[in-house]
C-alpha cells in the first residue's frame, strides 16, 4: 500500500521527507457525492460562481471542466473533518507535508452555500491550517492561491507559489517565468515565502532557472525525469548534507528596473537584489523577446523582438547597500572582483544569459583589504559566510600581524572558498569546532587580488595570518 511505498522510497534513496499534492476541494474535481466512502462529508457538485471581470480577464475559465461540470465540495462545516481524516491517513503513511493547490476555486464556491467567497476561504483555510499544523508542523506550499481572500488566510503556511508554472518546452515561458516571480514578490514577498515551483536541472535553460531561484531566496526543488539530471548545476545549489544557502528576504527587482518592462522593451536587464548574512546578492538576467498573448493565453516569442546583446551596470546601491562603504563585487560566472563604492560597473549578457555577484563588505585592517567572497562552486557561495573578525597586533621590533577570521557553515566535503585580499596571507588554516575539535592546515593560491582557501571536510572557520608587516 501507499505506507510501504512511501517507506521503500525512504530506505531506497535515503529521502527523509516526502510531501503529497492535493487540491483544497480534495481533487482536482473534489470530493465524490455519490461514493459509500464519502458520504460522511456531505459533499455536493457545485459550479464556480465567477464574476464578469474574471471571466473577461480569463475567457477559458467559462469553459473550464469545473465551471461547466461543478466541483464536489464539502460544506465549510463539515471541511474541517475531511482535512483531519487525509492528513492522518498522510501522517500515518509516513508524509511529512503537503501542497495544496487550486486555493483560489473555493472563494467562488461560497455562495451556494449561502455565504460570501471571503467566509468560504476563511472557513477553508481555518480548517486546513489547524489540520496541517496538526499533522506536519505546518509543512505546506501554498498554490493557485493569489486571490485577495486566500492570501489573506494564509496564517501558518508561510510558503506560497507566486509563479506560474515551469513549462519546459514553450520557449517563451522561461524568461516571463523569472520576470514574473521577480515582480510578484514585491508584493507577495511581504506576505510569504515565495515559491518559483519545479523545473528540470538538464534543461536548455536550467542554470537560468536556478540561478532566479537562487536570488529569489526561495526553497529550491527540482523534476527531473529519472536519468535525466544536470549534477554539476545541483551542487552548485545543494550542499552534500542537502542543505541550501538560502538568501534571507525574497528576491525583487531592483530600482532601476522596477518599472520597466525587462521581457519587452528590448534594452533592460532584469536585476533581482537580496541580501544573505553577510552583504548582498544581485542577480542578473537578459531575459526579453516574450509577450503575453490573449488568444493563446500564454506567453509568446515578441514579434520584431531582438534577441541580442544588452548591457548593463551593476553596484551595491542594486542591493540596498548605501552606507558609502568599500565592497569587494565578485562575479560568480567571471570568476573575477572588483573593489567598489557606490560607483557602477558595466557588463553585458547574451540572450537568456545570467550572472550572480556578491557583494560583501571590506575589511581593513592595518595595511590588509580583506573580504570573505564565499564558496567557489555554489551560485549563492556567499551564503556560507556568517560573520568575520580582525585583528592587528605590533610585536617587539614594531612590525605588525594581521590575523583575520572568517566564520562559515561547514561542508562535508573538500572545497574552494574565495577571498579578496591585497596580499598573499603567510599562514592559512582551518578550524572544525564540531564532535572532533581540530585544526588543520589549508593550501592556498593567489591570482592577482583574489585568494583561494582549500578547505578540508566539515571545516567552519578560516584563520588567515599576515606577518611581519611594516605599515
């Protein structure tokens, strides 16, 4: 049955959590009215009760299974047995959590139970949040659900789809896909954790895909067909452990491009900011030449759109970060960092091209710049940075030392992490603080500014010396 199935995909790959999809109404189609196993929850076939505005926005929504055929649903009474009874039959299997989709049909099921569309939401969303909660510690993604009264439910299940969804093979998708999630998140951002959805690691576009999520801030999830992965982009996104480094806010565009139109104006690249524990994370995407189209209701390549070249300028103040400080701004596609103020940098990018820069702060101390950048191979390395310390210290014959201390989430195994600094450190370190105590020394190697630390397995802590410096 579904309990030993659920434990075989456990013990097979060594999963520890797996979530189970369902509709708010149950199915896509509800609850059955006629079945002998059902018959508890008094469901009833109902149909959507959609205002003209609706419809005018969205034609096919007139002719949709559930408007023409109805929906079973259960009286807002009786949902709160109905959640109760899925989520412990779910628990009991061995589920951890849940998606729940298709949140905006309920509201326009209201009045055929004889109250408004924001009592039938509220009713709903009371219900499942207690029952989720109840069941999987309020494990829960949250989809089609960009109604006014849904997201105002949305009380214990943080995490919300703000996207449409990942549609692999219409070319013009994936760039309104960024753009969208993008600008959605400078509203739904302030109300939940924004959810990009699924996309597949080998596909044409995949680095794009997760390179949107990465400065999105957003869970990270992938759906691949078996056999078909992009491995080398998957760990630049997932630790060994199968932990993210996940930006703190949501990602939104930046000023500059805040009202401009980045899939079809022909000229902007899309800039998305956010911020980790330690400095700034900036996003960018040449993602224009895509229109919506009313009669196909989907996006379409732009007519008499160019598909070239553009550039672009990039600076802290793109992340919120105006305090008049020296950064160090590496570029995680270049390999390469730049010291900077306020001032900007110009770059270009191809056609449904990207790049990451962090943006972290600088250090100086004595005669030593410094900056932490991050983990070499992951997109959003700077996430593993939590906090750093310097100190200089004058011997006897009145040279100085410098020691600097950069504290990191640890990693299981062998890698690079990147630092700015303006000169070779004579000694190089690290430290694991964890069941084994222990310090071990790191190789390093210098390309003009930019220093490289091996780090060995497990190791949070990078101790840098410079000696016998004369200021």
């Amino acid at each position: 049955g579904f309990e030993a199935f659920i434990g075989g995909v456990k013990e097979s790959f060594g999963i520890e959590s797996v979530f189970c999809w369902h509709s708010i109404c149950g199915y896509w189609g509800g609850v059955s009215d006629t079945s002998a196993s059902t018959e508890k929850y008094h469901s009833k076939v109902t149909k959507w009760d959609l205002a003209e505005s609706i419809v005018h926005a969205q034609p096919s929504l007139s002719i949709d299974p559930l408007s023409q055929n109805g929906v079973g649903v259960i009286p807002p009474d009786q949902i709160s047995l109905f959640y109760d009874d899925l989520h412990a039959y779910l628990a009991a299997c061995g589920v951890s959590g849940v998606k729940v989709d298709v949140q905006s049909c309920v509201g326009p099921l209201g009045p055929s139970f004889g109250i408004s569309s924001t009592e039938m939401t509220r009713a709903y969303h009371r219900a499942l949040e207690a029952s989720i909660e109840k069941y999987f510690d309020s494990n829960c993604i949250s989809c089609m659900c960009h109604s006014s009264e849904n997201l105002m439910s949305l009380h214990r299940t943080p995490i919300c789809r703000v996207s449409d969804d990942f549609y692999p093979e219409e070319d013009a998708s994936h760039g309104a896909h960024v753009m969208s999630v993008a600008y959605n998140s400078v509203f739904l951002g302030e109300l939940a954790i924004p959810d990009y959805d699924m996309f597949w690691s080998s596909h044409e576009h995949g680095a794009l895909h997760a390179a949107c999520r990465v400065v999105g801030g957003c869970p990270i999830y992938v759906s691949d067909i078996p056999g078909k992965h992009n491995f080398q982009l998957l760990r630049s996104l997932i630790l060994s452990d199968g932990f993210i480094l996940r930006a703190k806010l949501p990602g939104r565009p930046t000023r500059d491009c805040l009202f401009k139109n980045v899939i079809g104006d022909g000229e902007t690249v899309l800039k998305i900011w956010n911020w980790n524990e330690m400095g700034g994370l900036l996003g960018c995407f040449n993602v224009q030449g895509a229109e919506w189209s009313r009669s196909k209701e989907k996006f379409v390549e732009r007519s008499g759109s160019a598909q070239k070249e553009l550039t672009y300028s990039v600076s802290p103040r793109d992340a919120e970060l105006f305090d008049g400080s020296k950064f160090a701004m590496y570029s995680y596609r270049k390999k390469q960092v730049w010291v900077v103020a306020e001032e900007s940098m110009k770059f270009s990018l191809e056609w449904m091209d990207f790049d990451i820069y962090w943006i972290m702060p600088l250090f100086e101390c004595s005669c030593i710049s410094l900056a932490p950048l991050g983990l070499d191979d992951m997109m959003n390395g700077a996430g593993a940075v939590t906090s750093v310390t310097t100190n200089a210290t004058t011997e006897s014959d009145g040279k100085t030392t410098v020691t600097a201390v950069v504290q990191i989430l640890p990693s299981l195994h062998e890698r690079w992490f990147s630092l700015y600094c303006n000169a070779s450190p004579t000694q190089c370190y690290t430290t694991c603080e964890g069941t084994f105590p222990r310090q071990m020394p790191a190789s390093h190697e210098r390309d003009g500014n930019l220093c490289k630390v091996l780090l060995a397995p497990e190791a949070d802590r990078v101790v840098l010396h410079w000696r016998s410096l004369t200021d």
